[in-house]
C-alpha cells in the first residue's frame, strides 16, 4: 500500500506530529490560563467575604476610556479610608476583580455611572484586615461570564488531554523494531 520504506514513512511522519503535540501544548495553555482566571477571580471573591469594613470619603471620579480592544468606557473613584487610626489612599480599579460592575460600552452610560459616588459623599470600604492597604468598594460577584469562561477552558483542554492519552496510547502499542 505505501511504497516508501519504514524509515522514510517515519522521518515525513514526523512534522506532523510536531506540529500535533505543539497545537495540543497551545490549546492546553490557553485553557490553563482561562481556567486561572476564573480560579484566580473566586478565590478573591471568598477572600473579601472575611473582609472588614469601615467609612471612607470619595476624593475624585473620573471616566476614561478602558483598554480594551473594543471601545469601552470605565467608570472610577480615588477614595481615602482609615483604619485604626492611620489614613489611607485607595483607587477604585485598583484591584482585579473589583470594577467590572463599572465599565460601560458608552462614554454616556460611564458620565451616569460616575454620579453615583460624588466627590466628597461618603461609601463603605471593604479592606483586608491583614493589610488595610488592600480595599475595594464592590466586592466581586457570582457572573455568568465565569461559567463561559470555564466552558471555553474546558473545550481548549479536551482536545489537549486526548491527544496525549491518543499520543501515550500510539506510543506504548508501537512495535519495537522503529
């Protein structure tokens, strides 16, 4: 059937292969990496659950445009809270999972959303009692996106885990002799 000697087949075999298990490490990757997030955004999220709170005074809001490869807009405060008795600075998209609420696909929608905190007004900051200079003024939510976001993972490393369980499989059965 195949004319060419065992030898042959094997070194035009090859690059195939290659390029198999690179897409396969490729797609395991960036399953990973979705997947962290996601783990990396719940974990947060069960943190700030234990997280103390106390009364903090809005300094200054702003809306800009996110960085983003759509045009979105992101609603943002700087606010300043103290915790026993030493006073601290704090920005509102500071950390990872604390402003998403806040971003808008107009510059409108972000004007409308910075009116809800007027400079000076007051608001309660949620900060890590084990370092206060960690604070947020939402604490992150259960979202939908996450699920889709796992979903997606999920479907990266399938193909990824079958092809090594296909490729071990292949690799185990394969006569001695090549």
């Amino acid at each position: 059937m195949n004319a060419l000697p065992p030898s042959e087949r094997r070194v035009t075999a090859r690059p195939a292969l290659k390029r198999a298990v690179l897409q396969s490490l490729f797609l395991a990757a960036g399953g990973v990496w979705l997947a962290y997030g996601v783990f990396d955004g719940w974990h947060w999220q069960n943190v700030e659950k234990n997280w103390a709170s106390t009364d903090g005074i809005i300094e200054t809001a702003y809306v800009r445009r996110a960085m983003s490869r759509h045009v979105n807009w992101e609603t943002g405060w700087t606010y300043s809270y103290s915790v026993d008795g030493r006073k601290y600075e704090a920005e509102s998209t500071a950390l990872s999972n604390a402003y998403f609420v806040h971003m808008f696909g107009s510059e409108t929608q972000a004007e409308g959303d910075e009116y809800t905190r007027p400079v000076r007004s007051a608001v309660t900051v949620y900060y890590d009692p084990v370092e206060p200079q960690r604070s947020v003024l939402d604490l992150a939510t259960d979202s939908s996106l996450e699920w889709l976001t796992l979903s997606l993972a999920a479907m990266c490393m399938a193909p990824a885990i079958y092809g090594a369980f296909a490729l071990h499989k292949a690799l185990r059965n394969r006569p001695s002799g090549n």
